[in-house]
C-alpha cells in the first residue's frame, strides 16, 4: 500500500509505503515506479526492540523493498 500526500496531510512525510509480509520466507517486491525515490524504514522501526523489522530495505536504484518473514514494514520519505 502506498500512500502520496496528494490530498492528505501525512506530517513530515511525502510518501508512505506500507508492506505486509504474511509468508512464513523474506519477501522482495520491485515496482518500477518506485525507482529514485527516498524511501527509509520508519523511524519507530528503526528504534524498535524488534531486530527482525529492523532488516526490511528499501533499495532506491531498483525500486525494490526487501521485508523479512511475517514483518509489516513502514518505508517513509521526507517532503
């Protein structure tokens, strides 16, 4: 699910990806039309006590998200 600010007041934050991974193995999702852009694993995640969210990536050259066995992860972009 990916969420853009078109029309919605989202903080400090341009655009919201959200990636629930339901599987019991790491999953890999690349959209083309997610090249270039800043992604980061949000904040809160990135503090969390939870090593395993703490390995979801977000590879901005390939546009591809990398999130670990049953992980939701939160990727966020500044404005």
């Amino acid at each position: 699910m990916q969420l853009d600010r078109n029309g919605g007041n989202y903080g400090p934050y341009k655009n919201i990806l959200v990636v629930f991974n339901a599987s019991v193995s790491q999953q890999n999702f690349t959209a083309p039309s997610l090249e270039g852009m800043g992604f980061r694993l949000h904040p809160e995640q990135q503090i969390s006590t939870d090593s395993i969210v703490k390995t979801s990536k977000f590879d901005r050259n390939t546009g591809t998200v990398l999130v670990p066995r049953l992980t939701t992860a939160v990727f966020v972009s500044l404005q």
